[in-house]
C-alpha cells in the first residue's frame, strides 16, 4: 500500500485526494452490501485511515445513512489533514 502511495504522490496526487476517493470508494461497498440507507458506526484512528473512514461516513450521511462517528483519540492527537474531515 505504501509504495501504490509514494508511486501517487510523485506522480502530483495529494494525499487528501487519496483520502477522498478511498472515502468515497468505502462507501460504495458498503452501499453495495446494503443497498438501502441504515445506520453507520464510525470508530476513526488518529491517523490518515481514519480520515478515509470520517470521509467514508460523510458520503453515507448523504446517502441517507444515520451516521455516528467516533474517535479513538482526542482531536489534538489526530493528523492535521485527519482534523480537515471533522
């Protein structure tokens, strides 16, 4: 995963367009197990995964889903482009 990320970022994608489409690609799976909208439980880490998560939740509250997001860590220990998705 890490080198399919470096090979991204030199190539000019940021890491916050990562976290969107990794964000917007969990929530279609999710919406392709369970096609009509339910409730999502989010438990985000501190770091940029967690990010994907919260972006993952937020395309899923648009879709109709009753969203419940919680992080594992304080918002001061979270990465900066983590605390962007709050």
């Amino acid at each position: 995963m890490r080198a399919a990320e470096n090979s991204a970022f030199a190539k000019g994608i940021s890491a916050e367009a990562l976290m969107n489409t990794a964000g917007a690609g969990i929530a279609c799976a999710v919406q392709q197990f369970f096609p009509q909208p339910g409730r999502c439980h989010c438990f985000a880490g501190k770091g940029n995964n967690g990010g994907d998560a919260l972006v993952a939740a937020a395309h899923l509250k648009r879709a109709g889903w009753h969203t419940d997001v919680h992080l594992s860590f304080s918002e001061a220990e979270c990465s900066d482009l983590l605390r962007k998705k709050i």
